[in-house]
C-alpha cells in the first residue's frame, strides 16, 4: 500500500488545534493588530508634537556607522543644498509607512522608546505638502544625530549650483557679477555707439550690475529671502 504524501497545511492545523481554539486565535490577532495600531498612532504623534529635546539611548554595538552624523556635516549639507534642519512638528509633508516601520523596528531593537526627531528636507516642505528627498534623524547626542529613513524624490542634481548664490552675501555678490559680466557679453558691439571702447563695455557692465542687483534686492526683500547659513535651522516661513 503506497504511502500517502504530507499535506503541510493539515499538520498546520493539528497544530494549532492543540494550543487554541479558533475563537481564541483571533482574538489574540485582533489584539495584536491593535496593538501595533496603537503603538503607530503613538509614534506620528510623537513626530507631529513638540520635541522635549531628550537624548535617545541607543545601543551602540547595533547601530550601522553609515547612519550617524555630526551635526558640522549636517550643517554643511543644508548650505550648500539650501535645506533645513528642523524638529519634525514643522514638518508638512506626510511620513511613509516604512518610516514608521524603520522606527519600530529600532525601538524594538535597541529596547527604547525614540524621541526629539529632526528631519532634513527643503524649505517648501515646511509650508506644503511635498516629496523631495526628506531625511528623517533622532538625536543621540553630543552633536551626533542617527539617520531613521530617507524617502521621496532625490534632489534636482543641479540644485547645488542653483542655490550656490544664496549660500552667504559674498556668493551673492560674485553671483551677480558674473551675471552681470554674460549680461554685458550678450550686448551687442555697436548698439549705443558705431565703435564700442573698452571704457563703454566698463558702463555697459556697471549698468547691467546694477539693474541686476537691484532686481536681486527687490526680490529678496520683497519675498522675505535670507540666506543658506541663516535658514539651515530657522522655522520661520518667511527665511524659505
């Protein structure tokens, strides 16, 4: 008489007979799910309210080192991309799932309960609801932050330059002469006079510096604009 194969899942359920009943099993799901459920709720509320600035215990033999940084190399970042650092109560945009997972899981991990997040993303990002490449950090202290999760889109990859002039006034100022020189270079020989002197092209460029720094102030002014080395950490809206 052949022997008959082995249905894993009939075995499965012989041995879930044993420990529970059916009634029993899902209660016990039920109770895990809203558990998980509530834990989540208490991990956004945590991201959407006020830090109080704690300092979170991590275990350091289970941390990945590709995932900490000083606040000096976050501070350089936020610069040169013209980004903010700020707690995550500013913060408009929405947190993925994964983001939540990540924390749990370094929760659950490290034996911890996380706190005082900070999330690096574009001005914007504070005043709408956008997706361009937002980092989300817990402090660890003594300066040092630990990346959780990264999401969205990845920034414009010439968004460094474009930003370069409003790192700092000097940046502005050699901005707006380089403009000022392309602007002059695009004039062509012979519009004001039949034979363009050197001495013209000097005022052609003085005129032009001046038309463009003066645009340049308008719209800083005007707009409320201020500087990257001024921005990296301020929450005010009008700073973006």
């Amino acid at each position: 008489m052949p022997l008959s194969r082995t249905n894993i899942h009939t075995k499965l359920l012989r041995e879930r007979s044993k420990s529970a009943s059916n009634t029993d099993i899902l209660q016990q799901v039920a109770h895990i799910f809203e558990e998980d459920r509530l834990r989540e709720n208490e991990i956004l509320h945590t991201l959407k309210g006020t830090s109080n600035g704690s300092i979170n215990n991590f275990n350091l033999e289970l941390l990945e080192t590709d995932n900490i940084f000083h606040i000096k190399q976050i501070e350089k970042i936020c610069v040169d991309y013209r980004l903010r650092f700020l707690d995550t109560k500013y913060f408009k945009g929405k947190y993925p799932q994964e983001a939540v997972a990540q924390i749990k899981y370094l929760e659950n991990k490290h034996k911890t309960t996380l706190d005082g997040f900070k999330i690096i993303a574009p001005s914007k990002m504070f005043v709408l609801e956008k997706a361009d490449d937002p980092l989300l950090f817990a402090p660890m202290g003594n300066g040092y932050f630990y990346l959780i999760h990264k999401w969205g889109d990845d920034l414009h990859p010439l968004r460094k330059w474009l930003v370069w002039p409003y790192k700092s006034f000097e940046n502005l100022i050699v901005g707006i002469i380089l403009a000022s020189v392309v602007a002059t270079f695009l004039i062509p020989d012979g519009l004001f006079t039949k034979k363009q002197s050197m001495s013209q092209d000097i005022m052609v460029f003085f005129f032009m510096f001046k038309s463009i720094a003066a645009v340049v102030l308008f719209y800083g002014f005007a707009l409320g604009k201020n500087f990257n080395t001024a921005i990296w950490k301020s929450k005010y809206d009008k700073t973006r």
